[in-house]
C-alpha cells in the first residue's frame, strides 16, 4: 500500500533523485535529510528510487551502453583536466626555456647574426646592465651601483669583432668582467659597437680596457676604439 504524500512532502519527494546522485544544493539537500527523518514514506521512496538506479545501471552495462558511473568518472576526469594541463605546460614552458638557453649559449656570434637574432645576443651580453647593477668603477673594487641609462651617444666605445668559434656565454662572462655593453650591430661587417665606459673615460683606463678584451683571443678577433 502506498501512503499519500501532502504537498510540502511531495515537493522532498521531486529531490529525492537529485539526493541520491548527489546533485543537489546543500540547501536543498538539508531540506531532504529533515524530511527524510521524520517520514518514512519519504525513506522507503528512497530505496526504490536507489533500487532503480541500480537495476538501470546493470541493463545498461549489460546491454554495452554508457552507465551513470563511466559518466561520473569522465567527469571526474575533466574537472583534474584543467590542473594537469597546467602542470604538463608548466613542465614544457621550464624544458624549453632550459633548451633555448643551452641553443642561446652554444651559438657562435656569426650564427646569431644570419638567423636574425642579434637582439638574443645582446641581451645574454648585457644580462647585468639589463637589471640595473654594474661593478663599481674603481680599480680592484667590490661595491656594485644602480647602473643609469646613459644617452646613446654618451660614453667612451670600441669595434669588436669577436671570434667565429666564440660562444654567446663566453661573450657576456668577457664584456661582464669590463663593465661593457653592446649597443649595436652585428653591422654588415660583422663588427659589434661596445660601450666600454658611461662617460668618456681617460685613455690610460681605456686602453687598459681594450687591451683585456684583445687579451681574451679565443673570444675576441678584433678590437679598436670608435670616436
């Protein structure tokens, strides 16, 4: 025999599905778990209604059809999904970032040049002016200053052809050791134009200078100062 529901009942008895999945607001779910402890028509609805769910899910799988549970597992699956395609890209961003530095730094300045990426080449060569420190002017010293944006015109420079073979690292770690930077080329005689000083520097100093980069032959071909 089955009991009459009023309409208040009957309401908790179209969310009894939704309950049983587990789709339901937790509003509405505290509405059914009230009424579910006070009637037990509601209760023995219930477990019909878990007793169908069940019985749909054997036919089905029985019968090679999709059941509630795949559904449930896939979208289990798409809500992971956004997190480990944003750990995958992570893991790729970091792997190509760690194999275009090692490309970066095994590349020769004449290579850099034909692939239209001299702009790479300065910025691996200015790697400590770029971020505003520079060595302290002074002989043997240690103290490091805020670096100022000089003028395009101010300052003492050299030409500096360096070395077929040189690597782009091997380039910075030598204009680095100076307090040098490149401000232009390769020119179509592959010559760089380096700033060697932010101000006009004494000639002894300067030579002193040039005659450290002429020093390093594996990295430099080629230096002379440019008025």
């Amino acid at each position: 025999m089955i009991n009459a529901l009023n309409e208040a009942d009957r309401e908790i008895e179209d969310l009894l599905p939704f309950y049983h999945n587990g789709r339901i607001s937790a509003a509405d779910r505290a509405r059914v778990e009230i009424a579910l402890g006070t009637n037990a028509e509601l209760r023995r609805r219930l477990d019909l209604i878990a007793e169908e769910s069940e019985a749909a899910i054997v036919l089905n799988e029985a019968a090679g059809a999709p059941s509630p549970r795949a559904l449930d597992a896939l979208m289990a699956k798409i809500e992971a999904e956004p997190k480990r395609i944003a750990q995958q890209v992570g893991a790729v961003r970091r792997g190509l970032m760690e194999r275009l530095g090692g490309l970066i730094a095994a590349l020769s300045p004449k290579t850099l040049a034909y692939a239209s990426a001299a702009a790479i080449a300065v910025i691996a060569a200015q790697g400590v002016v770029l971020t505003g420190v520079v060595p302290g002017s002074g002989p043997g010293s240690q103290n490091y200053q805020t670096a100022s944006a000089p003028a395009a015109s101010d300052g003492t420079f050299v030409l500096i052809s360096f070395a077929p073979e040189a690597k782009a690292v091997a380039i910075a770690d030598l204009l680095k050791s100076v307090g040098a930077s490149i401000v232009e080329g390769p020119r179509a005689s592959g010559l760089y134009r380096v700033r060697i000083g932010d101000k006009a520097l004494p000639r002894p100093e300067s030579e002193r200078i040039v005659a450290r980069l002429q020093a390093a032959k594996d990295v430099v071909a080629l230096v002379a100062p440019d008025q």
